[in-house]
C-alpha cells in the first residue's frame, strides 16, 4: 500500500483516539496497524531532529531569553506565544540576541533547508506493508473525521 508520511502520522494519531474498549478485533487490528506503521514513525522521528549546532543554539538562545524575561512564579512570563522581557533590558536583549543569530546564521540556514526538504519528504508516497483493517471490524460509532483519516487503511469487501 503507497500512503504518504503524512498520512502514517496522521493516521497514528488517529488510532490513539479510540479505547480499548472495542471489539476484540478491531484491538487486534488496531494493534497490527500500530506495529506496521511504528519503524516508519520512528525514522520520520529521526529524520526531524535537528543537528547537534542547532540544539546548542537554541540551548544558548533560551538561556539568554531567560536571563532577560519577566519571570512570575518562577516561570517567565509570555504574551502572544513571546516571553515578555523585562522593563529597560529589552535593548540589552535585542542586542544579544542579534549577536547570536548572527554568529548562527549557518546553523540556521542549514535548519531552515533540513526543514524545507523534510517537508518534502513528509509528502513522499512510500510503500509499507501494512495489515489492513476490515470495514467489518471498524465501530459503529466511529467519528466522521476519524474515519476520514484512517479510510486509507480501511479494507472494503466487495459483499459489505
């Protein structure tokens, strides 16, 4: 079967949304799925991470955002998804922070480029060997959306 990496995650995450509490074969299948789909999930995994320069970068850049945030409670304030730097430091922030990326622009680019590839590589049909889930086995009950992302791994029998 040709799915792309896409869709394995997807559907993955999709089958994390039903309980055990199904029909035994449907479990069973589920199960199987689960193990077909795992080796890919896990080399997508790998091939996600970031280089060692691009960890220590963003190691070096938290540390410098932190010495600079507001922290409340012990944890550093955000607004709008950014830690909000402390009154009368935020020059001093900026300009480190400059200062790092600059000194990383490779270590970015690089990131940048693994990012733009892996998205390619995301939308990639593959062939997996995967054992399919009989329409038979599948709830009653499933949710539309649900079984709108695992269809592809749904096997029809012409009688059914």
């Amino acid at each position: 079967m040709k799915l792309t990496r896409i869709e394995i995650m997807n559907i993955l995450e999709a089958l994390n949304s039903f309980n055990d509490k199904q029909n035994k074969y449907f479990v069973y299948y589920l199960s199987k799925l689960r193990t077909d789909l795992e080796s890919e999930k896990n080399a997508i995994i790998q091939m996600s991470m970031p280089s060692q320069d691009f960890i220590d970068f963003e190691k070096e850049r938290r540390m410098l955002v932190s010495k600079y945030a507001e922290i409340v409670d012990g944890n550093p304030i955000e607004k709008n998804g950014m830690y909000k730097v402390k009154t009368g430091s935020e020059e001093d922030c900026q300009k480190e922070l400059s200062t790092l990326f600059e000194m990383n622009k490779d270590v970015l680019r690089k990131r940048q480029e693994e990012l733009v590839e892996l998205e390619k590589i995301m939308q990639d049909e593959i062939e997996i060997n995967i054992t399919p889930i009989p329409f038979g086995h599948v709830p009653d009950l499933i949710d539309p959306k649900v079984f709108e992302i695992i269809k592809p791994v749904v096997k029809i029998e012409e009688n059914e």
